[in-house]
C-alpha cells in the first residue's frame, strides 16, 4: 500500500502481491476474523 502511495505507476510492473498473515487459533486476536500483524498493515 505505501509503495503504491508513492508510486501509483507501479502497478504496470507488479505481477502478483503475496500477502503473508494469519492466526495460528481459529480465531483473529484482534477481531473475529483479523489478527495483530494483517489488521495493523497499512
């Protein structure tokens, strides 16, 4: 998201985004459905 921020352009040259995050319980440690590290990414 802050590289796009920065250069919208970007998108012309990116091929895939790779989005890494998850909670281990059955549940999100922030919400029902989020944990920590994907809720407070930008």
């Amino acid at each position: 998201a802050a590289a796009l921020d920065h250069d919208p352009s970007i998108t012309r040259t990116v091929k895939a985004v790779v989005v890494m995050g998850g909670s281990a319980a059955r549940h999100g440690n922030v919400t029902d459905c989020a944990e920590a590290n994907i809720w407070n990414d930008p």
